[in-house]
C-alpha cells in the first residue's frame, strides 16, 4: 500500500467516516519530522490537513508526544495550529505520526531574501514578539504539556539546559568543537542567574518558524519539536 493508502485507512477509522486522501505531497526540508500537506474529503467534506511522521533517520532526536501536547496547549491561546490526532505507535504509517490542521494562505521567510518582510517588517516584528510574550506569560499548570514535560527547579533551568545541548555536541561531533566547549566551560563556571519563573519554551523561535500572510500577520507558528519547560529567555 501507499502512503496515501494507508492514511486513508487510519483517517476512515479515525474519522469514522469514508475519508479520501488527496493531493498528498511532501514539504521539504525538516530535520526531525518528515511533513506532508494534503486534502482529506472526510464524507464529502474536505479539510485542509498536515501530517508529521517520524523520519528512518533524524539529524536531532525529538520527543513527538511532547510536540503535540504543545500545539495543544497553545492553539487556542496563540496562531497555533490545531492538532487532530497522535499515533505514538504508528503502525499504520510505518513509523509515529500525528495529524495537524494545515493553515493556508501564509509562506514562512526564506533565509535567502534580504528583506522578506517588506514594508510589514514592524507589524511582524512586533506580533513575533507579542505571540511570544503571550506563551511566555502561560502559567504551565493544567497545560497538556505540563502533564509530560520535565518540571525544572528555577535555579536548574540553565544546567538542564546546558546538559542537554552539551550531550548533542557530544554525541554528534565530527570533528573538534573548541569554541563551543570553551562557551560550555564558561557557562558552568558563571551560569545565568535563576529563571524568574518556569515557562513553556518553544526551543527554537526564529524566523523561518513561523507563517505570516505578507501583510503583517502571523498565521503560525510551527515546529514545537523542541518544546520544554525551562526559563523563557532561552526563547530570546
């Protein structure tokens, strides 16, 4: 069976209804998630959705439960997309997935264009940062992610942090890192102070991570994989 088969099978289950999938095509790029947009006809109704499955081989190991209770804890407090379902097993398509509502009408910034926001580079601006202040302001208790996400003490954000990064560089290095473990030394011995308080981090909240409609508006913001909670100036 194809993969379109395939997710035809799951989403008639899932949905409970006779679902077609069309027009299925991969989005490239990704170094975690292999994402694909698509069309499902669920009885004659069509709904825009994406589909994230877990790739052979990943260039950064990421929690994909940890993901999806992200979009579900901000989709209705920030341009958020709404996620549909998780497969944590995913039998049906091989490998974990989970189904999210795709939005439309937006493009995320290319690193190749010198001015990609134009004349609406303050609305972005200012609406980048605003989403981020609103997740950044969320008490994480009672969010689905809470219920997941390693709590860290305030004054241990930044060591949990700095283990973290240190084990990647550790285990993926090529070839000798000597400016990153000089930067890692320095951290140890003078660490940032204690997190004013312990938030949602995003984990990677950049351009290029988000869908805005080229007249100031963020659509969404995508790619939670490295979702956690720590201190939210790592988000800055």
């Amino acid at each position: 069976m194809t993969l379109a088969e395939r997710l035809e099978a799951y989403l008639t289950r899932h949905f409970g209804a006779p679902t077609t999938v069309r027009d299925l095509s991969r989005i490239p790029g990704g170094a975690s998630r292999e994402t694909y947009r698509f069309d499902a006809v669920i009885d004659g109704a069509v709904r825009p959705l994406i589909l994230r499955r877990d790739p052979a081989a990943s260039l950064i190991e990421t929690d994909r439960s940890l993901e999806y209770l992200a979009f579900q804890s901000f989709h209705d407090r920030a341009p958020v997309p709404e996620p549909i379902v998780l497969e944590a097993e995913g039998a049906e398509l091989e490998r974990p997935f989970f189904i999210m509502a795709r939005v439309d009408g937006g493009a995320a910034a290319s690193p190749f264009t010198v001015q990609p926001y134009g004349a609406h580079a303050q609305a972005i601006g200012e609406a980048f940062f605003a989403a981020l202040g609103a997740i950044a302001a969320t008490d994480p208790a009672g969010l689905p992610l809470a219920r997941a996400a390693t709590m860290p003490a305030p004054g241990d954000c930044w060591r949990v942090a700095l283990d973290h990064w240190a084990d990647v560089i550790e285990a993926d290095e090529q070839h000798p890192q000597p400016i990153v473990r000089a930067a890692i030394r320095r951290l140890r011995r003078a660490p940032p102070p204690p997190a004013a308080a312990v938030r949602v981090v995003h984990g990677d909240y950049r351009t290029g991570k988000f869908l805005h409609d080229g007249q100031g508006k963020i659509l969404a913001i995508l790619d939670w994989e490295m979702a956690h909670l720590g201190d939210p100036l790592e988000d800055l």
